[in-house]
C-alpha cells in the first residue's frame, strides 16, 4: 500500500519534541512492515538544506492568492533512500526560530496559511500531481497536517481522489484554532466552516479538520485514547471523541533503538548494556562534571529532559526539591520553554552549586547523556500522550519516576512489593496529581536505592523492555487497511 506521511517535524533534522522522533523512525518500520511509505513536509531550512537528488513537481496554487509554492520531490541527506516531498515556499517557511514562532515564541501569524499549505500539498498528490506515485492513504499528524484530511475528503466529494486518511493526535491540547474569518484563506469548501467540521466554539480548529475528516483516529497510547474521550481530557472534543469511539485507536509510540541505546551511543562517555551495566557508572560521573554536580557515585542523582510546559508537572519537582536534596540526591534538568520555569531551575541552581544544574536550549548530545548519566529520569507530567522519555529511562536502565496518566501508565511498572517480588517493577508512579503523593514516590526511589542489590534487579527488568516501532508499524497497517478496505 502506497502511504503518505505528513508532519511538521522530522528526527534528527527539525525536532521541537517527540513528534519529531516518531517522524523520523515510523516511516522506516511501516516500510519494513511491508508498506510504499514517501514523506510530505514543509519546506523548513534544516529541511531544505539536506535536500538531495532533488526535482520539481509541480507549482501549487495558494489559496489565498498572493506568493508563490511549489512541490519538490527528492531525498534529505543521510537519510536513507527514502523518498520525501518538500513544499518550497521561501515567504512562508524560511524563516529563524522553531516551526511554530519566531525567536521571542511568538506564534507566526500566518500559520494558518503555512499549515494550510501542507494539507493542500498532501490533497494534490492524493489527485495525482505527481504522476510517477499516487498515495492510496494519507498519515496526517497534528494540527499541523490536519487539514490534508478536510482537503481530502472535499476531493473524494468531487471525484478527484479515492484516498482514504488517518489522523494522529500527538497532543489534544494543541488544536491550531484560528479566528473565523480566516477560513476563506484556507481553500477548503464553504460548508466545512460547520460544527460537522472544522468550526469550534466561532473558531477554526485545524484539530477538528483531522477528527471529523479523517477515516480513522490514532492517538499515541491507549490509555491516552480512553482519556481524551473524557471531559476532563477532551479539550471540549471529548464528545466528537466519544461520537467517533469506533474509529478510534490507541497505539503506544516504539523506541529507535538504533538511536537510543546505550550499548551503541556514541554521544555518551562509555557504552553499556544489560549484560555489562558497569559503564553506566562512568557515564554518570562524567554527567555530573560536566554538569558541574558533585562527582559522588552515591548521590541518586534525577535527570528531567523536557519542554518547560505546563504539561509536563515540573512545579511538582520545585515544590518538593527540598525533599530531594535533604535526601542527598541531585538534579540535572535540560529543558526549554516557559521562561517562569525556566527562572526557576536556574534560581535552584544557583542556591544549591553542586546539587542542582540546569540547562537551556535544545541540546540532543546533552539529552542522550542525561539518560545514560542519572539514576531516574522524572516524568511527573499532569497529562502525557505517550511521552518517550520515560521509554529512553528505560532503555538506559534509568528508572521513569511518572504520574500514572496516558502513556506514562502504559509502559511504567511501580516499585510495589508485589511488583518488586515478582520482577516486574521498573519505575516509580504516583497516581493522584499532588505533591504529597510525588514525594511519597521520590522517598520510595530512596528506599530502592539504599538496597543495591534490588536498585540493580528493577534496572535490569528496566532495561529489558523493549517497545519496538515493529509493534506499533504492524498496528498502523491494521488500520490502513480496514481504511482502505472499509
Ligand atoms: P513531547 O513531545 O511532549 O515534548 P516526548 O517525551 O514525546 O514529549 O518527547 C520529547 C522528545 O524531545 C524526546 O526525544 C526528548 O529527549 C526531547 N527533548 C525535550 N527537551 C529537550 C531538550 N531541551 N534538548 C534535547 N532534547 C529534548
Ligand atoms: C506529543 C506528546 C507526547 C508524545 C509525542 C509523540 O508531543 O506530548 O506525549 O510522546 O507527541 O507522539
């Protein structure tokens, strides 16, 4: 089956956050999975830039009217042979700062018409633009591609396509909502502007494009896919969710395990494994010199690798790092984002030198140490899709400490009695979201690591999980084909 993938991210080229990493190893396991898999994204400079082998497919019409757009075809530089179509519009995507916002994270405020674009492009390569490949399905993730599913449902109405679309939600809470008037510039069908498609409360939800349009929903766990249909984690689309239940389906993210695996990292000190964990230890003592933490092969030492977001729970990890640090442990925190957070790790930094480092910006080395380095990685989000950096503590063999909630429920065993004695236990999980019950789970993370020998039993079973993207490939092409069969 011929399938276009659509996003706004790609791993290891463009990445604001695990979007990116799903971009980027997906395609390479629905292909070994047996499917025709091409790429579609936005023509961003990191993107740009590596296109190799590169032709012009055709010029595409905005709809707005002013500018100009054209389809490339082509290869990104070392990335494999793997075909990927490039929407070339210089005025809306060559630009500095992340995807989303200019340097000050200011949002463009022509995203709806850059977004737009990419869900045009992925329509007019379902009609046949391209005349050398013609995709039978289109993958749109986010808000980002959503609106190929629009796109594609107004050229299956007027017989100019027989695709079918599925949509993932990587995050129900970013929607791409847009003031109303800007839908004329979206160059989709008058009557989609309704509350049976892309109109939410007198605005334009891109989001809603992909959950009413597509023929099939994937979200990026199962729990996650039961949350969302609740009003407390529906975003207000907890009834359109629960309206489209059947078509709905959770699929846990995988883990590249050709990038994130200590026995073949070549960005931390010393490679490791299951069966030869020791250099694990040098990994650490060389995070906390270069983090500027005391070298002391004792102190339990907690990594956050993050995006500084409300999402994310990080106030928990403030409020209860008296605790932490009474308890002799240490943190190193890397993260970007919401500058109050941000300010505030700083600030802890500079009041306990050698106890607590913190770093900005998105720094991928810096990240892969981070894993291999600590002893836990703290995921203590209020609300998580999947989240992956859970998944790479695992592979790592760096116990997740995590809010039981979305995907962090789906892959993190706690340290119970009954889960320790029967060998299962990987993590740490709190359920209720309060500070109470987070420093109930950091103690129990003390308690472990004062017994070695059990610490080295749950590291062990941590680092035999194995969440393949071979798994989750062999779902999606499930649900591509009851699409395309249904
Ligand atoms: P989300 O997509 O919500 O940010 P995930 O856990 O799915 O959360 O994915 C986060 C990804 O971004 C991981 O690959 C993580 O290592 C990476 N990441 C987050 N913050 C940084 C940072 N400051 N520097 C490098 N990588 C980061
Ligand atoms: C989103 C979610 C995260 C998920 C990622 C990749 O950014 O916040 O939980 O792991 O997408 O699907």
């Amino acid at each position: 089956m011929r399938v276009l993938q659509v996003s706004a991210e790609l791993y290891p080229l463009l990445k604001t956050g695990g979007l990116a990493d799903v971009a980027g190893a997906l395609p390479g396991a629905l292909d070994q999975a047996g499917a025709d898999v091409r790429l579609l994204l936005p023509g961003f400079p990191a993107l740009r830039e590596s296109l190799v082998k590169e032709c012009a497919v055709a010029p595409l019409a905005l709809p707005w009217g002013e500018g100009r757009a054209a389809l490339l075809r082509g290869q990104l530089a070392g990335l494999g042979d793997a075909t990927v179509y490039l929407l070339d519009a210089p005025g809306l995507f060559e630009r500095p700062g992340n995807p989303y916002a200019d340097e000050a994270g200011v949002p463009y405020a022509d995203n709806h018409r850059r977004f737009a674009l990419l869900g045009l492009a992925a329509a007019r390569l379902a009609e046949g633009i391209d005349a050398s490949w013609l995709p039978q399905l289109v993958h749109a993730h986010d808000w980002h591609a959503a609106l190929a599913c629009a796109h594609l449902a107004a050229s299956r109405a007027r017989l100019r396509s027989r695709a079918r679309s599925v949509y993932t939600v990587h995050n129900l809470a970013y929607q791409g909502l847009f003031p109303a008037p800007l839908f004329c510039e979206l160059g989709l069908p008058p009557d989609q502007y309704a509350m049976d498609g892309l109109e939410f409360y007198g605005q334009v939800s891109f989001m809603k494009a992909g959950l009413h349009f597509a023929d099939a929903i994937t979200t990026v766990s199962p729990s996650y896919a039961r949350e969302i249909q609740t009003p407390e984690q529906g975003c207000g689309l907890d009834g359109l969710l629960r309206h489209r239940a059947g078509d709905l389906h959770g699929i846990l993210n995988g883990v590249d395990y050709a990038v994130w695996s200590p026995a073949h990292d070549r960005s931390i000190a010393q490679a490791y494994s299951l069966d030869r964990p020791e250099g694990k230890a040098d990994c650490k003592a060389a995070l906390q010199r270069d983090c500027g933490l005391a070298v002391k092969p004792d102190a339990l030492l907690f990594g956050v690798v993050s995006r500084l977001t409300e999402q994310k729970g990080l106030p928990l990890v403030l409020q209860a790092l008296p605790d932490l640090l009474d308890a002799g442990g240490q943190l190193v925190v890397l993260g970007s984002g919401d500058a109050r957070l941000d300010q505030a790790f700083a600030e802890a930094a500079a009041r306990h030198p050698g106890q607590v480092a913190r770093r900005t910006g998105m720094d991928e080395g810096l990240a892969h140490r981070i894993y291999a380095g600590s002893d836990v990685v703290l995921v203590p989000s209020r609300f998580e899709p999947c989240g992956l950096t859970q998944l790479y503590g695992l592979s790592y063999g760096t116990l997740p400490l995590v809010h039981r909630v979305g995907g962090l429920a789906d892959t993190v065993v706690d340290c119970t009695v009954e889960d320790l004695a029967a060998g299962l236990a990987t993590g740490f999980v709190f359920d209720a979201f309060t500070v109470e019950t987070y420093r109930r789970a950091l103690r129990r993370a003390f308690v472990l690591w004062s017994r070695p020998e059990d610490w080295a039993g749950v590291r062990r079973t941590a680092m035999q999980q194995h969440f393949g993207w071979d798994d989750a490939a062999r779902r999606y092409v499930e649900v591509y084909r009851g699409v395309l069969c249904g």
